[in-house]
C-alpha cells in the first residue's frame, strides 16, 4: 500500500457537469480539460495536486484516490468542496 501518491483533479460545483467531463476525459487530454473547467486554483497546474499522503485530503477524496491504480481516472466524487474527477499519478 502506497504511503503517498499523487494526483490530478478536475473541480466542478455539479454533478451533472462532472458526469459530462467524465465522458470526455482521458490520460491525454486531462489537464487541458481541467485547465478549461475546474474551479480548483490547481486547474493553472492542469489539475495536479502534487503529492500527499494520507490524512491530507477530505476523507472521500482520499479514499477515491488512494482506490486508484496510477493512470485510472475515477468516476465524480463528491465533497464539500464539490465534485472531483480524479487521476492518479503516481
């Protein structure tokens, strides 16, 4: 089990936007994507969050997260915050 990884997300304030950003994301295009629609200041970052270990992030974000194999994106997330569609990284 992984002490830390990393991610990128992409921050929306509904569902339904997350869902339709969801059916256009990839590996390639993630970061212009998040650049285009998150509303997260990491969106000038393509989305990366850099590295954290756990304890760091809201408890949903990390369990998403730390769920996902590196590359795997995951389905929209919700938290206080919004909703993340989140890639990891490392």
């Amino acid at each position: 089990m992984a002490n830390k990884i990393r991610t990128s997300h992409i921050l929306v304030e509904k569902q339904s936007q997350a869902l339709k950003i969801k059916d256009q994301v990839n590996l390639k295009n993630f970061a212009e994507l998040a650049k285009q629609y998150s509303t997260c200041p990491s969106k000038k970052r393509g989305g990366d969050l850099g590295e954290f270990g756990r304890g760091q992030m809201v408890k949903e974000f990390e369990k998403a997260a730390f769920e996902l194999d590196v590359n795997q994106i995951s389905e929209p997330i919700k938290t206080k915050f919004g909703y993340h569609i989140i890639m990891r990284t490392k």
